[in-house]
C-alpha cells in the first residue's frame, strides 16, 4: 500500500478490486458483478491512453517539437480521469467509503486538486482551443 500522500488512479483501482474480492454481497463476491468489471476495466483503458500521451509527448519533445498542445490535453485527460476513477470506486465502496479513515475517501478529495492545481480545466481547455485556432 502506497503512503496517501501519493495515490494514482491506478492505485485507487487495485484497492477497490481487493476491497470488491473481500466484500460477500447475496453470497457473492462484489467483484463477479460484470457492471463493475466492465467499469473498472473501462478505466484502466483510459488509463493506458493516457500513458501512451504521456509516451508521445516525450518523444515530441526530444525530437524538439512544441508541445504545449498535447500537455494540455494530457492535463485535461488527466484530471477528468482521476475525478471519474475515485467517484465511481467511491461508490464502489458504498457508505463506508465515505468513511475518513478509508483512502478512496482522501483519494476522492484529493482527486479534485488535479483539475485545479495543475491548471484549471477550462484553462486547459482554452489553451487547446487556441491552439486549434477556436
């Protein structure tokens, strides 16, 4: 388990599975429920896409191109991800997650900070538009 003062999305996601393996729902583990495994593996995927941004930019970047469209995207993307990832383990969790001494609930807070502190998303979003030419 990671220190809360770093959690990725990717993190919130192996602790909710391990939480959903452990939680016994109508004599069923919550993870042999499809809707969430669909959710979860939706998110990964995204996850994976934006990894694979991550990849292009660098390699933009050594080969000296401007970058500052993808960054923006990829901060966007990121943000957006982060807040959709905790909110739906959140829920995942049920009341409990909301519980203080649950992680997914400082997860959840914490996620909120991406879409502010890193840029705000409608900055993000006009620095792409202008460099789209919007």
């Amino acid at each position: 388990m990671l220190p809360l003062t770093y959690i990725s999305a990717k993190d919130i996601i192996d602790e909710t599975v391990e939480y959903l393996k452990g939680r016994i729902v109508f004599g069923k583990p919550l993870i042999k429920k499809q809707v969430l495994r669909h959710r979860l593996v939706e998110w990964l995927t995204e996850i994976e896409c934006l990894r694979q941004l991550t990849y292009h930019i660098v390699r933009m970047k050594v080969a000296g191109q401007d970058v500052s469209r993808e960054i923006s995207m990829g901060k966007l993307f990121a943000g957006s991800l982060m807040s959709k990832v905790a909110d739906g383990c959140l829920q995942m969790y049920g009341g409990l997650g909301f519980m203080n001494e649950m992680r997914i609930s400082r997860a959840y807070r914490d996620a909120r900070l991406l879409s502010i502190g890193g840029g705000a998303s409608e900055v993000m979003s006009d620095v792409i538009a202008k460099l789209a030419g919007y």
